[in-house]
C-alpha cells in the first residue's frame, strides 16, 4: 500500500495550502499477483501495449503486421525458424498437422509428408536439422524430408556388425557352385516413408589358388533380389591367404535406391570368374541358431549357424525433440526412449557413435531415465541442462573431450522446457510454472542463486502455465523475453534489460501486450440479429456476406473486457461462439450484447492473436498464429496489421489518503510523441476502478522538431494540437476522494511512439 499520510499536512486548518504528487516513472513494472491498493508507487497494476524504458518511461508497444501473404488454410503454426540451407536462408514452418513448409515469396510452400510429432529445427552445417520427437531427420534443400543416420564406428551405427566376430570357417565364393554369398538382414525400424542410403560395407576374405577379375557388392531385397545398390568390392587377385577385413563406401552414383525400414535385404558378394581350385573364400563365425548367411548357387540357401563376418553401416540416428548447436557439435535432447540423455554428434548429424567424438550422456548419472532432459542452451561456450518437474536440476556440461563428458548436479529445484529456454545475451533464461528465471553470468560462474524474477506476476503464470504449450522467445530490438501461454489472452513481457533493486531483491519489470487480428466494428462489418437466442448478433460484412473468418478466434474483447467463449443459441450477456446457427452456408462469430446492437450501441469487439509460436531472427521477433498466417513486430507501420491502433493503456498504483480527504484540483500529464496524439487520462476514487470519475481528453501537440517525412499516418487519426497553448497537458478536477487511482486509455498515436513520464496532481487535504 502507498500512503499520502505522510504527506498531508494534519493541522486543523480547513484551507490547507496545496501540496503535490506524482508518479515519475514506473521501473517496477506490472504488479497483478496482489491488488493494486497494495502495490508500490512505481508498480502498475495494469500496463497493456506499452513497454517500459530505462528510468520507468512508457512508451507504446511496437506493431505487428503479417509476414506472410497466404496462410495455411485453417491450421495453426506451431514452430518458426530461419536456417541456412546451401547458399540460401529459408524460414521454415510446422504446422498443427506437423507438416514443413519454407516460406516462398510470402507463401508458405509444403516439403514431404508431415513429420511424426511437433517439430523442432535448428540450422547446422548448410542443413536444417529437425526433431520431431522420432528419429533425427534433415532437409538440404526444399523437395524432401531425409532421414538423418548413424555413421559412426560405434554399436549403433551400423545395420548389423560381425566384423568383431570368431573365425570359425570359410565358404567358398567363385567356385563354379556358389555366386553369390550373402549376410541376409531386415534393415532397422524406422519412421515410415523415409530411407537411409547403405555408406560403408566390409567383409573378411582370403582366397584359394590364383581367382582373377572383381568381386562385386550387391544390396538386394530378399523379396525378389532386385539390387538397390552395388559397387565393385575389391580385385580378387589381389587377396591373399591370410584372411583380411576389405571394406568400400559406397557414393550416390552407385545407389539406385535407399534402404526403407523393416525390409528384408541380402548384403552380397558376388564372384563368378574363379572354379574349384581358384575362388575366394569368405569367412564366417559359427552361430547355434538365427544364423544370417545365405549363399546362391542358382537360388538361395540359408544357413542358421552361420554368420558371415561382415558389416553394413549406417544405423538409425537418435530420437529427438529438441536440439542446440555448441562447439561445432549438434546437441540432442528429449528422446523418448532415453529420456535422461543427451546425444551429441561427431561434429556432423550424420554420426552419433563414433568414440570419442559421437554418443550421449546421462543428466546427473549414467541412467537414462533417472533425470530426464526438459531443455538444452548454449552459452559463452557453456551447455546448460534443464530437468522437468519430475526431477528439477540444472547440470552444466564439462570435459575437455566427448570421452570425458558428464553432467554433474549443478542446481536443483530449478526446471523449465525447450520452447521457454532462451539465450539472451549475456543470460539465459527460462520459464516453467514456478516462474520466470534467469541465470546470469554472474550466477553461472560466481554466486549460483535460483530466485525468480517474476513474482509481481506470479498469477499470470500460475493461472495460465501450460508445460506442453507454453513457448518464450527474445526479442533483441527491446530487450524483451516475451511468455506465451496458449489459454491467456496476452503475451507476458519481460524487460531483460533492466534489472531494478527493489526490496533486497532484484526486479525485471513486466508489461503485457495484446495483439490485434481484427475489429469487428467498423465500417467493414455489420451485425445481424441471429434466428436464435435472444440479443444473439452474427458478424457479417458490411454488404451482408460472409467475413471470410477461416477458424475460431482466439479470443474476443469488447471495450477492452475480454468477452467468454460460449454456446450458439444460449450465450450469455458478453459471450461469444464461432458457427453457422442460421443456414448462412458459412461460419461466423456470434456475440451477446444485452445492451442492443453492436453497430449503433458503440461497443467495440476486437479478434485478438494468441500466438501458437514464437521465434527470434534477424533482430525481430515472429509469431504464428491459429489462422495459418505468421505475423512479426513490423516497426515501419503504426497499426496492428496496418489499421487498428494499438490500443495502449495502463493503472497505476491505487493511493491511500488514511483519515482525510482530499481535493484533487489539478492533474498534468506528462507525455509527448513527435506527432502528437490523444489520451484519455482517467481518475478512479474510493476503490472504484471500472467506471472513472472523471475522463479528461489531452491532445498531444505535434513537436516543431517534426518535419513533413515524419507524418507517415492516417488522416483520421490525426487529431492533434499544433502547439501545446492551444490544448495545455494540465486540466483542473476539482474532485474528492479519500483513495485515487490513475489510467490511461483511448490513445490514438499518429506514426510516432507515445511517450508517458508521469502524473503531476495536485491536492489539498479536506476535513469533514
């Protein structure tokens, strides 16, 4: 609570002199976790559409505009990310579908089939690594989704591996019986509809007499024995009697097709140029049972005590959710088999196993589910490790080498999830439904603590947090670590670059933005008393037609008050449905509004974006949204989506005047913009806080600084003064009150950003 007691003067003369007070900036932000008679001077309890300057200065959110001209018709975008492909930087899409689409001149363009779950893509090495949940896939260009692979010489890089094993025998090969000798496998299960190309095949081999010409590999289905693959293995004459490993790579030139999962393939040898005292030998290791060799003199015998000591590489790469880049290497979390893992590659995604270079890590110990990983972030040549709730802890990544790697315990009690772990700048910081956080660089190698920052918002995320959903991105230009939460309205603001002391504690101010789709009330639309329910109005266009609304908003607001989602036929008084209730042969949005018709009562109902996604490139930050359109903070333009004003407001602390009142006499306003602009000062007393007692209407002057390239606005919004004596930014209120509150809303802004420093009033203490 903020007291004037101090302040009023408490003699008894009835004509007390006029004393003043002032709100001179805000730099403690938003406080919506107590109520506002509570709250601190330099606290808000509502801060809408603005952000907070260094000092405690507001100044009007920028815009947002649409990034792209075509949506994905009805689906929303669930992941954003700019990656160099090549030569070229594509932004890359996934819809609610998991389906990958590039944006191609502002039209996003389908790559593949869908994905096997919610993506994940982050750029390395000319490719765009993606994690969806399943196997590591990739794109190096836009016609295809290809499914990344293990090349390295660890256990699991390989489709089988044998060359470790007993020498037991040899079978003859060339001999003028047998032409072909094969290690007889079924590839890997993988995701359907992808395919992996065979890289490296060996086999151990000696010869008897004097064999001449090459012996061939040959990857065939065991369905028909169609090759997929071949290349010329090795000069037979140049073997030896001392049995060898050979070994070939094969090239894109000798693959006609790659391997698909869960098919049966002959890994084969082929010679045919020797006879009975000339021949290769291959050798193989005696098996009791579930032998793999099979050998084809005119048709195929299987033998099931055999195992040709053979190879074939690659195998399947790892499962994946989420991924970073550190130390040149790719960094994989969140694999569903293997929770408490993190993978990293052998500076390639297309190796995972070779020692030394590729493998995993368990977070904490060995085991993989013991902690699992809930988020991964580089910084300053650092990796952080995030548990999940389960399991809260922080380990950060050491070992001079891939062999020594580990994750010790660093912190515990601290968690957060890959779509809220955000590096920013010098700090990282996260988000889980404890609260916002930061680590800073001087927590991560000096004093660790692990208070939050985001107590005076609290509520916002107790009440809304999503784990699944809940996503963050940073957004450079401001400073700003932005919190979406898929069931509020609004985008949670935090200011990174401020950090204020306050109470012994540390403070990054807040504010809120709400985004713009829509205004359903102007002169574009109509609305139409509907066949049922009464006071039921449908959205129109102003010729009667169909508005062309592809899905559902997100949420709806009428004069500023967020309206509830209903049902078509019984909505209550300021609810709302989305439907066709009376044969329109379209879907449209349907309101309540006891008060009468939207079009002559004056209300205001505006279609607000709550984004499906966020992401930071080139300095701006991105957002999908549930109609299919990726929109972006668009400084070039004024108004959301280029014609609705941004709709700024905020309260200010509710002030206390214990035993007395007071006569509020005079209010000034301290605000400016470059080329002017209209406020709506409010002065809320005695508690009340909806309905003001008294609007005082400022219009900002122009500044003689501007000049005629400034005034890039509309006409209509350009209702402002030419010089500040012609509409002075003090007015006289004479009004009581034993409590007040300050607000602000109604702003037009003409192109140039509102700057509010603060409230001077004015008063002298009453007795009665």
């Amino acid at each position: 609570m903020f007291s004037l007691g101090k302040t009023l003067g408490l003699t008894a003369n009835r004509q007390a002199p006029y004393s003043t007070f002032s709100f001179t900036g805000w730099p403690l932000g938003l406080n919506t976790a107590i109520q506002s008679f509570e709250i601190a001077k330099k606290e808000l309890a509502e801060a809408i559409n603005i952000k907070i300057n260094s000092g405690g200065q507001l100044e009007t959110r920028p815009a947002i505009n649409k990034h792209t001209s075509t949506a994905i018709t009805g689906k929303a975008i669930k992941f954003i990310a700019r990656c160099p492909i090549g030569a070229t930087n594509y932004e890359l899409l996934v819809d609610e579908d998991d389906k990958l689409y590039y944006i191609n001149s502002g039209t996003p363009t389908q790559i593949g089939s869908a994905l096997e779950d919610e993506a994940y893509i982050f750029p390395y090495k000319g490719a765009a690594v993606i994690c969806d949940g399943s196997y590591l896939k990739y794109i190096d260009g836009v016609s295809s989704i290809k499914m990344a692979y293990d090349d390295g010489t660890g256990t699991n890089g390989y489709q089988f591996n044998n060359s470790d094993g007993a020498d037991s025998g040899s079978t003859a090969l060339g001999n003028g019986t047998n032409t072909r000798l094969a290690y007889k496998f079924t590839s890997q299960a993988w995701d359907a509809g992808y395919t992996i190309p065979p890289t490296t095949a060996t086999f151990k081999l000696s010869k008897t007499g004097s064999p001449t010409g090459n012996a061939t590999l040959y990857i065939r289905k065991t369905a028909d024995g169609s090759s997929i693959a071949s290349k010329t293995f090795i000069d037979v004459s140049t073997l030896t009697t001392t049995a060898t490993e050979y070994s070939i790579s094969f090239v894109a030139a000798d693959i006609s097709s790659q391997m698909s999962p869960s098919i049966g393939y002959y890994c084969s040898l082929e010679y045919s140029g020797g006879d009975g005292s000339n021949y290769v030998k291959v050798h193989y290791t005696t098996v009791s049972t579930s032998g793999h060799s099979s050998v084809y003199a005119g048709s195929w015998t299987d033998s099931s005590v055999q195992d040709p000591i053979a190879s074939l590489r690659p195998g399947r790469p790892p499962k994946a959710k989420f991924g970073v880049v550190w130390k040149n290497r790719p960094i994989l979390g969140g694999d569903p088999d293997n929770p408490g893992y993190i993978w990293y590659g052998n500076l390639t995604y297309l190796d995972w196993s070779t020692a030394n270079g590729g493998g995993n890590v368990g977070l904490v110990d060995s085991d993989s589910n013991n902690f699992p990983v809930g988020g991964i972030e580089a910084v300053f040549g650092d990796l952080f490790v995030f548990g999940k709730q389960s399991q809260p802890c922080i380990a950060k990544l050491t070992g001079s080498s891939p062999s020594d790697y580990s994750l010790p315990l660093l912190l515990q009690q601290v968690w957060s999830t890959h779509k809220t772990l955000k590096g920013v700048v010098n700090d990282l910081w996260y988000t889980s439904e404890d609260g916002v956080g930061a680590l800073t660089g001087v927590e991560i190698y000096g004093d660790l603590r692990t208070t939050l920052i985001s107590d005076p918002v609290d509520d916002r995320i107790k009440d809304y947090w999503n784990t699944s959903n809940t996503t963050a991105a940073y957004y450079p230009r401001d400073g700003q670590y932005w919190v979406v939460f898929p069931s509020y309205h609004r985008v949670l603001v935090v200011n990174s670059k401020i950090a204020v002391s306050y109470l012994g504690a540390i403070r990054y101010p807040s504010t809120e933005y709400e985004l713009y789709r829509a205004d359903y009330t102007t002169d574009d639309y109509k609305w139409t008393i509907g066949s049922a329910g009464t006071n039921e109005y449908y959205l129109q266009t102003a010729a009667g037609g169909d508005p062309s609304i592809s899905v559902a908003p997100d949420a709806l607001t009428i004069d500023n008050e967020l309206m509830t989602e209903g049902t078509i036929g019984s909505l209550e008084d300021h609810q709302w449905a989305f439907g066709d209730n009376n044969g329109l042969g379209y879907n449209s949005v349907y309101i309540k509004d006891d008060s009468g018709d939207p079009d002559t009562t004056g209300v205001t109902v505006r279609s607000l974006i709550i984004p499906t996604s966020l992401a930071s490139y080139d300095g701006n930050i991105y957002i999908g949204a549930s109609d299919g359109f990726v929109y972006k903070v668009d400084t070039s333009v004024y108004k959301d989506i280029d014609v609705l004003q941004i709709n700024p407001r905020f309260k200010t602390a509710y002030i206390e005047m214990p035993f007395v009142h007071a006569n509020i006499a005079q209010v000034q306003l301290f605000a400016h913009s470059l080329n002017g602009a209209s406020v709506d000062l409010n002065i809320y007393r005695d508690g009340f806080s909806l309905n003001p007692a008294k609007t005082i209407a400022f219009n900002l002057p122009i500044s003689d600084s501007a000049v005629l390239g400034d005034m890039d606005m509309d006409l209509g919004d350009a209702d402002f003064s030419i010089s500040g004596s012609q509409n002075p930014i003090w007015e006289r209120t004479n009004l009581n009150a034993r409590t007040f509150q300050i607000g602000m809303d109604d702003v037009i802004i003409t192109d140039k950003a509102l700057f509010v420093s603060g409230v001077l009033l004015k008063y002298r203490k009453l007795e009665f």
